[in-house]
DNA sequence: AGCGGAACCTGTCGGC
DNA sequence: TGCCGACAGGTTCCGC
C-alpha cells in the first residue's frame, strides 16, 4: 500500500493530534510486528511515554519521544495507523493499540502482518533507517545530482526508481507514473538516460508525488487515512493498473510487463 | 552489479 | 459451490 504520499498524508494527520498526548498502556495483540523485540520491554519502555512529534523518512513513520528516543513504523503493503475512540475489543487485523491520555486510541493495524514497528535510542543507530536514500523534497535532490546518481548504474529506471537506497519513497504505483510523466521506459538501463531526460525524470519525481500527496494519496483496496477516509489520487492514475487502456496520450494500449518479480505499466509508445 | 527466486502473511478474484 | 493459482501498495536474503 503506502508509498512517500501515503505515508506523508498519515504523518500529517498525526501531527495535528499526537504531539503532547502520552501513552497510559500499551496492547500487543500480533508479537511479530515487533521485529524480535520482547512485548513486555516494548511495553515496558513506551508506558508514561509522551510524543513530542511525527516525522516521514522515505517509507517510515518516525514518532518522536519526549524521552529523546523514537518509535519507527514501517507499513509494507497494508499497516495502518488510526486514531480512534476505544474499542471493546481489538478488530480482527489490530496489531498494537497504544491507549492515550485523552482517551484515546492510536491503533496499528495491518492485514498482512509486514509492518513493523521499532524502537531506537537514536535513528542513525536504525540500520534500514540509516540505508536509505536521498528525500525526494530534499534541497540536495537536484537535477544534476539526480543525473549523476543515474550514471552509476545500468539497472533498469523502473528497479533504479525503487531501490530505497537512491532516492526513499517510490514504490509500484509512483515509480510507474513517475515514468510515464518522464516519458522514459521503466525498461531503460539508467545510465543511458541523458542530462535533458534526467532533468524531466527530476521535475516528474516532485511533480508527481506533490499531487498524489495534494490528494492524501493512492487508495487502490485497503489504504485508509487516520481518520479511514480514502486518498483520492487514484481517480488521477494514468497508466498503474490500467492495462490495455488506452493511454491518455497517445491511445496506444497500456503494456504490463514483470520486472524484478513485480508488474510493470507503461506507453510503449510515449516511454522511451 | 544485477537478476531471479523465495520468504514473511492474509485476503481477493477469476477460471474451471 | 469449491478448489487452485495468480496477484497485491514492501523489504530482505541467498545464490548465481
């Protein structure tokens, strides 16, 4: 589910209600999504914790601590973070509920039980915070460097877009709009774009994930916001999931393709 | 360096 | 109706 704008319409919403509110308990109901760590340590060191502030890091949900320490989270395909007034008892797919001061409910769930949540003294000591790569909204995220990045390596744009070590964010749905707004193939070895289609491949990164983000993002079958409204950018797709489409620009059918085990779609004729 | 495959786990959908 | 395979927004690890 949740790519950059996603996770960024999540961490907006928590924002505005989180920072202040303290934890009175917590409730581990699927052990594993806590990466190893014991449950009762897990519980143990976020009781009486208070949230200073909710930060993005490419995919990640960073909560920052009043303590000084951080609870990461990473959603994978289908966690969600909601804030609700408490349950009798936890749905089928709650995985950890952490019961407010205001008595409320800060509720991670998630279906297929990818998600993880962490707990750090500090974030460059969390090695899969520490891999990744450049922010998109970054001020170092340029065109030139972006040009640069790209020459390193022959690996197709498509699985180039998506390492998180290169730039943290993209996933399926944005690397493939992203693509077709650049009007590259996902199938172009990345050191043979030139300096002029690097630049497009730049402003279509920012261009696209600004939208998707102006429309809380991309609800396809299970992303809810914190509220468990929808995002809206799905109406605006353009070719993800729209095989044999005509594409809006030129009316030729939307082709899919398998790379690195994952479903590919573009304009085989506007991507080049 | 880069690829394919498998693994983590659950649910849905389409075909027969 | 039922069974079976394919597929799903992600990441990591292993072998070639």
């Amino acid at each position: 589910m949740p790519e950059l704008p996603e996770v960024e319409t999540i961490v907006r919403e928590l924002k505005a209600a989180l920072p202040g509110r303290c934890v009175l308990g917590v409730r581990v109901f699927r052990p594993d999504a806590l990466g190893g760590v014991p449950v009762a340590h897990f519980r143990a060191s976020l009781r009486g914790e208070c949230f200073a502030g909710v930060e993005r890091r490419g995919k990640f949900l960073v909560f920052r601590l009043t303590s000084g320490r951080f609870l990461v989270g990473h959603l994978r395909m289908t966690g969600k973070f909601a804030l609700v007034s408490r349950p009798a008892r936890p749905a089928p797919h709650h995985r950890v509920w952490f019961e407010l001061d205001d008595g409320s409910l800060l509720v991670f769930q998630d279906l297929r039980c990818f998600g993880t949540l962490a707990l750090a003294e500090r974030l460059e000591d969390y090695p899969p915070l520490a891999r990744l790569g450049m922010e998109p909204f970054s001020r170092r995220f340029t065109a030139s460097w972006l040009a640069g990045a790209l020459a390193a390596s022959r690996t197709p744009l498509k699985h180039w877009l998506m390492d998180q070590g290169r730039i943290a964010g993209l996933g399926n749905i944005y690397a493939a709009e992203i693509l077709f707004a650049a009007h590259l193939s996902p199938l172009r070895p990345s050191a043979e774009v030139t300096g002029t289609e690097a630049a497009r491949l730049h402003r279509a990164v920012r261009r696209v994930l600004r939208a998707a983000i102006g429309k809380n993002g991309t609800t396809i079958s299970d992303f809810r916001r914190v509220d468990e409204k929808r995002g809206e950018f799905q109406d605006f797709l353009r070719v993800y999931g729209k095989t044999g489409e005509p594409c809006p620009v030129c009316r030729t059918p939307i082709a899919r393709i398998r790379q690195q085990q994952r479903s590919s779609f573009y304009c085989p004729t506007c991507q080049r």
